[in-house]
C-alpha cells in the first residue's frame, strides 16, 4: 500500500512539474522596444506568459532592477529565465527573433515566421473571406485605427500543447490580434478575432490575450473596442476556454462605468462569443453579414423541430429592432467603422476625464422659428421630435442611440455650444410617446451611461 502511494504521489509531482513547463512557454509575445508594461529598457523583448521584459545583454541583476515596479510578478519569471537560458534562446530562435538581424527579409526584417503569421489563415481562407463581403481581421484594424498608428501586443502568442512539434508558425497568435491605437488621434485598444484561424474560436491563451488587452485599458483609461468573429468556445481544450471566458466576462465588469466598451459584430457570433459584447456598452452591427446567437439554427432544429435560418435567429435587424441587444445597424464593414469613429468622438476616453469639446459654428443665439411649424397646436396631432431636436443641437446634428428600438422614444448624442449632451426625448409619432417596458429599458440605459462618463442630459 506504501509503496502504491509513493508511486501516486511521484506521478502527481510529474505531472505539475509537466504543467508549469507547459504553463511557462503558453504565451511567447517577443516585441523589440514595446509591450505591455512600458519599462523604460532599450531593446527589451517579451517572454512567458508573465510578460517578462528581457533587455538584451542584461544580467539577472539589472533585470530585476527593471523590472522593479511590477517585482513580486516577475520573480518566479527571472527565476525561470535564469535557470533555463538555453531554452530561452531556442524558443526565441523558433519566433523568428534573431533574424531581426536580417534586414533582406520580405517582412521588413522580422523574420518568416512574423510574415507568415499576418496571413496565418491561408490564402484560400483569406479568399473565402472576401467572397463573403468580409474583411480580414487586420483589414478590419486598418479600415478603423488611424493610418500607421496601431501597435500590436502578443503577435508571437501561442499555447504549447496544441502547436506543432516542428516549430512553425501554425498557432501563433491563437486566432485574435491585441493591440492599441488611435481613432482621430485618440488613444484606444482594441483586438480583432481572426475568422480564418480556428473559426475565431476562443481558447486559453486567446482569452488570455483578450484580458490582458482589457487590462492596459482599464489601467490606461482608453476606451476599448473588441472585433468580433468567432464561432465561440474552442471546444476541444475544454474547461480551459470555458476558464478564459469567464477571465472576459469579469473583466466586461470590472471595466463597466469606468471606460466605453465598443463591441463590433461582423460575422455569425454563437455562445460565449455573444455573452461578452451583450454587456458592452454599444454593439454595432453589419446587415447580411452579423448575427448574434446562443445557439446555432441546427440545434433549434434538433431541440424543437424548428427550422430558421441565421438572419431570422439572430441577424442584425432581429437585434436593432426587437431584442434591443444592438444599437446601431449598417450596410457594409466601412460604414459600422465611420459610425465607430462618429460614436467616438461623443465619449470621453474614461470617468474620469470630461467629453470631448468642439469648437461651436452654431451661434448660440441663433432663432428658431421653424418651431412654431414642427409643434402643432392641438395636443392630440402627433409630430417628429427629431426634428424638433435638430432644430436646437449645434448644426442640426444628432447621432441617435438604437433608433430602430422602442421608437416611442428617443435617445442619442448632440452638441450645444459644442459641449457634448445626451438627449432623451418622447416620440409623440409613435405609439404618442407613451412609455412602455422596452421604452423604459432603453431610455434607464442610456441614462446611467451618461451618468457614468459625466455627460449632461436634456430631456
């Protein structure tokens, strides 16, 4: 019996020493001179699922001495650097890391590997993309970040256990991007899932990435935008994806009042990959092209015999004008990322600075008598409030908030005298302005975002 349970406890001892190894080389994220802590270290790189900075020609000393504002982190890292130098080196060599040296390679001197991994999904999938009206997931970050500003983190990422033995590339970055830019010039962070990567499933260290990009917002104050195109958990690392979600979902919270959280559908969102944006703040959706469900219409078939397709489950006219999950709606990927950039330019980065101010080319005095015409006389003749509001905000401007919901009433973003305002407004031509439970839902929303962020409400 002794001896059965010596034999247990050594196989148990293996088996976590085998799981900190793996646990170690998780996420690689090697990036010369940037990265997720900014520490001010020329030439540092990024290792371990810590983000360990390693200066090149650093001594243990000097890189603890760095690495000193985030110390009780990095110790167990130094520690695992220290001991296992050679394998540090190898791995590095496998990401492509020392062909920096190289400036003859196609990518600009990063190397096959970091090539490779831009298009990591293939040309043929990259193709059926495009047939599908669909842009890529860098395409995407282009079309919506500032020309040359976006910074990507975790390029290198990849979990240990499902990459191939023979060092390629496949797996790195684990189907998402992360990184930070800027919209208009301001700061945001964003990260984009890859369709054409694993269907953009979510697993262990695409979670991982995804909070830890949540994180440097929160902690920068910036809002943060999330890409969406996945087919939800990645089903075959089990618990795990499960685990990285819930890391998501917490961190959705955590970040709720305290920075605008943007969420952008733009391709058929099933489970967990729909949980997360439905507690965002605004949810822009793509005719055609988006839909947000729990379950896919295969199930609702098998379950109740049902059938109905995707646009009809959960498309994006189904969420704009009946579940009030999404508020803004549009006709193409260009069109969602101008009405991002419209959005943006209402907020302020977080709750602690004021919204964005405008210079105003609207005289504040200005009359308005167009008024006396809109408003009729009798109480009982309904009119169009919107009208009424474009009469009094700055330039006749008003970016409205889910117009395709509740329509008896109205809410959205104007100006006056170029200071930014949130307008909730009956709509005596629907329904007479009467407020029912959606009305009431969609309005106490708003409502409590402009409370969070400090923007004044007209009513």
């Amino acid at each position: 019996v002794r001896a059965r349970q010596e034999k247990c406890r050594q196989a148990t001892t293996d088996r976590e020493q085998q799981d900190r190894a793996r646990d170690d080389e998780d996420l690689l994220l090697p990036a010369a001179g940037g990265g997720l802590f900014a520490f001010d270290v020329p030439g540092a790189v990024v290792c371990h699922g810590l983000f360990l900075w390693l200066p090149k020609c650093c001594s243990p000393q000097e890189l603890q001495s760095a690495c000193q504002p985030k110390r009780r982190k990095f110790n167990q890292s130094i520690q695992w650097v220290t001991e296992r130098p050679r394998t540090l080196v190898e791995t590095l060599t496998k990401c492509g890391r020392h062909s920096r040296q190289n400036p003859g390679t196609p990518d600009g001197g990063r190397g096959d590997v970091a090539g490779s991994v831009a298009r990591q999904g293939g040309d043929q999938r990259i193709r059926n993309q495009h047939a599908k009206g669909k842009q890529t997931a860098r395409e995407r970050l282009e079309s919506l970040l500032d020309a040359g500003s976006f910074q990507e983190i975790g390029q290198f990422a990849y979990n240990s256990a499902a990459r191939s033995n023979n060092g390629s590339s496949q797996g790195y970055g684990d189907g998402v991007i992360t990184g930070k830019g800027k919209i208009a010039g301001q700061p945001v962070y964003v990260f984009a899932q890859d369709f054409t990567v694993k269907g953009g499933s979510v697993g262990k260290v695409h979670g991982r990435k995804i909070a830890a990009i949540m994180d440097l917002a929160i902690q920068n104050g910036a809002p943060l935008i999330g890409l969406n195109d996945s087919g939800g958990a990645r089903i075959q690392e089990g618990v795990s994806s499960l685990a990285a979600y819930g890391e998501i979902f917490f961190r959705n919270v955590q970040a709720s009042g305290v920075i605008p959280q943007i969420s952008i559908i733009l391709g058929p969102c099933a489970g967990g990959a729909v949980y997360s944006p439905a507690i965002t703040d605004f949810v822009f959706m793509v005719d055609g092209i988006s839909q947000m469900f729990i379950t896919g219409p295969d199930v609702i078939r098998e379950v109740t015999q049902e059938e109905i397709d995707f646009e009809s489950l959960g498309g994006s006219e189904v969420h704009n004008a009946q579940s009030g999950v999404a508020h803004f709606s549009a006709a193409s990927e260009a069109e969602v990322f101008e009405g991002v950039r419209q959005l943006l330019s209402y907020l302020p980065a977080n709750n602690l600075s004021a919204p964005p101010h405008s210079p105003n080319l609207d005289p504040a005095d200005r009359a308005t008598p167009e008024l006396e015409e809109i408003v009729p006389n009798q109480a009982d003749e309904p009119y169009d409030i919107k009208e009424v509001i474009s009469c009094l905000v700055d330039s006749g401007e008003f970016f409205e908030v889910q117009g395709q919901y509740a329509a008896n009433i109205v809410v959205g973003f104007s100006r006056f005298n170029g200071r930014v305002a949130g307008i909730v407004a009956n709509q005596p031509d629907h329904l007479a302005g009467v407020v029912d439970i959606n009305a009431s839902d969609k309005a106490a929303r708003f409502i409590r975002f402009c409370d969070n962020f400090h923007i004044p409400l007209v009513t």
